[in-house]
C-alpha cells in the first residue's frame, strides 16, 4: 500500500500538485491542519491526525461532518503531529510512503521532519515539493539506493544523525568508495548526476539524497 503523509506547510500556489499527488496514492494522512486544507482543494483524506493547536476552531467537528476519519492527540505530547502521521501510516501496512507538505514551515520543524523521514527508510520513504525531493538511504533497513535522475542534476547527499559510513556513491561526477561523511558535512553537496541511472550506498548510518529545483 502506497501512503501519502500531507503536512500543512504548503508550497504557494500549488494546489494541482498536492491534490495530484494524492490521487496518487493508497492512503491519505493528514497532519493537523493539512486535513482541512486537502478539503478544500477536494481532496477527502482517510485520516486526520495530530492535536489541531494549527487548524481553524472547530476543525475536529466540520473533518467528522465529512466522513474523515479523526485521531485527536492532547497539545502536550512527546511527538509531533508528522510523527504521528508516520505511526498510523506504519499501523496500517503502508509498504512505501511519501511526505510531502512538512519543509517549508519553522527550521526547528523542517528538521523534525527531516528525521521523520529518516525514521521510515524502512518504507522507501520519500519527500515529493513541487520543487524538491529527497531519499534516504540508511545502513539497517536500506543500505542501497538507485535512482534514475537525469544526467546534469545537481544532487546533494547528506549524512544525518550521525556519521555515515562506507558511503559509495556511483554514477555520479564526484564518486566515493567506503567513505566516511560526517554530519551534514558539506563533503557530499553538490554532487551531479552523470550516467543514465546512479547508486547511493552505505554499511552504517542514514543518507539524505537530495534534489533542488
């Protein structure tokens, strides 16, 4: 099953996209106030979660009123809204999930949500914005990544929460064999894509892959 999780920080004017990218998917979860904003693009989502301290007043009652499905959480809590996503999407035997939504807002929530993804490499996550995405590759759950990215992109890969070791990147304009990145060390930025498909690999720690533009 193919899981969308739809946080609320919403590049402008895009609305063809996050309403796109739905359609696109099995299941729908809607962090806090993204759940109304799905609604009013047309898009029903199957599950809004989180503690609504973002959404308009009277946001749990009008989601009820339309069939969606509602997981209220107390504003003090040990997780963000996104983690929560990310739990529910798991409970439900999501098989690859895809966050999109959640890197536009607050730096201190852009990070959380960096690690977020990270946390569901397992699940070949990924994060889709009309104008980024972003991979993970992780030593445990998915020491490989092949992707198929256009000669001439630019590509940034980045180690985070923690040292990455043994990282080969292959296909690329600067290759690394068994190399140790530190954290979002500016070693692994800018990096170009220069054959028709590329490998990202790793034996310990978690990768960030990303693509800008």
């Amino acid at each position: 099953m193919r899981a969308l999780i739809v946080g609320a920080a919403w590049a402008p004017g895009a609305d063809s996209f996050y309403a796109g990218l739905a359609a696109d998917h099995d299941l729908v979860v809607a962090a806090d106030a993204a759940a109304e904003q799905l609604l009013d693009i047309g898009v029903k989502p199957d599950v809004a979660i989180g503690d609504f301290d973002s959404a308009l007043p009277g946001a749990i009652e009008r989601l009820k009123a339309t069939g969606v499905r509602v997981r209220a959480f107390p504003t003090s809590k040990d997780a963000t809204d996104l983690d929560l996503a990310a739990d529910a999407t798991r409970a439900a035997g999501a098989t690859s999930v895809t966050i999109t939504g959640a890197f536009r807002a607050r730096l201190d929530h852009t990070l959380a949500a960096l690690g977020t993804l990270g946390r569901l490499a397992d699940l070949s996550a990924v994060a889709v914005e009309p104008d980024l995405r972003m991979w993970v590759a992780d030593g445990e759950t998915r020491p490989t990544l092949t992707l198929a990215l256009v000669p001439g992109t630019v590509v940034s890969i980045l180690a985070i929460g923690g040292a990455a070791l043994g990282v080969t990147l292959r296909g690329f304009s600067y290759p690394l064999e068994d190399a140790r990145l530190e954290p979002v060390s500016g070693l692994g930025v800018s990096n170009v894509a220069d054959a028709a498909s590329q490998t990202v690999a790793l034996s310990a720690g978690t990768l960030l892959v990303v693509v800008s533009g």
